[in-house]
C-alpha cells in the first residue's frame, strides 16, 4: 500500500512497535525520554503536527526510513522511539524497520492522526494545525471537517488561503 523501496529482510511484520492510543501517546510525548517522529511527508507535517516532533524534511516515505535511522540510531536502547502518520499504514512498516534494526521501545499511535482526533476532540491541544488527507477534502480540522487548504493541480500541494491570493495562483491549473 505504502511505497517504502525495501526488501523482505529489511523488516518483518511479525515484530511491530506498540500500539498506543490517544491517552497513551499524550504521556509519552510529553515524557523526556521520548523522541517523537512524524512518519509523513514534509507537506503534511507543514499543515499540521504534533507539538515537539521531528519533522523529517523528505518527499516520499521511502526517503524517510533511512534518514530517521541514521539520525537516531544512537538512542536504540535508551529512548522510547514514538511516530505516527495519518492512518496507521506508515507506522506499522517504519516500526516493524526500527525494530529489525535494534530499537527497542517502539511505539506508535494506533489509528494514526486521523483516530487521534477522532477520540480527543484535540482538548488538550497538542496537535497544531490541519491534517492532509489523501481525498477531496485536501485537509481535515480537529473537528475532522473540510479544512481550509485547496490543492494545486500542479504539484499537489495544499495551498493556504494566503497563496491563493498570489497575482501567480489560477484556480484549476
């Protein structure tokens, strides 16, 4: 479903980071301990993202993996490792991968940011902004209602109301 560009022995999906719901992942963000990973890509994150992420800068999942491990491959054993995406599907592939390469305390967000929202209402504030979903809607609020980004037919990037007013933006192209 997800493009990641590796082999069968890269991971296995018998061994997945722990499934945390909304509740469970508020305390570990919060935990000194934690390093929190944003499994999408940078034009998601742009939109929205929890507060104290690491934001990787890439295009494409399969950029992602290698970056995050070599950025963190010195904190395998002592620090809880806890990402999360849209749905789920990223996070059960890049937890299976940090896991094969030695990670210890994998968690991720069961439901992704999507299931997040859904049970919290986003009460205690701590997802800012939007979330890009992949259909019509081009985003989502906390609400999980239409947000306010359009998409450019070009790339495909979410556009603020701001960038809609440039002399260069035409709607439809």
């Amino acid at each position: 479903i997800v493009a990641d560009g590796l082999k069968n022995k890269d991971y296995s999906f018998d061994k997945n980071g722990i499934h945390v719901n909304a509740k469970e992942f508020n305390k570990l963000l919060v935990n000194q301990n934690t390093i929190t990973i944003d499994m999408r890509n940078h034009y998601e994150s742009e939109i929205g993202h929890f507060e104290g992420a690491n934001l990787p800068d890439v295009d494409s999942f399969r950029e992602s993996l290698p970056i995050i491990n070599e950025k963190f491959k010195k904190f395998k054993k002592t620090k809880n490792i806890l990402m999360y995406c849209t749905g789920g599907i990223r996070c059960e592939k890049a937890s299976a991968y940090m896991i094969k390469n030695g990670y210890k305390n994998v968690y991720q967000l069961e439901g992704g940011i999507i299931e997040y929202l859904r049970k919290t209402k986003n009460k205690n504030q701590m997802w800012k902004g939007e979330c890009f979903v992949f259909d019509e809607r081009i985003t989502i609020n906390e609400k999980l209602e239409k947000g306010t980004y359009s998409q450019c037919f070009a790339c495909r990037a979410a556009l603020t109301q701001k960038e809609k007013k440039s002399k260069f933006f035409k709607q439809g192209i």
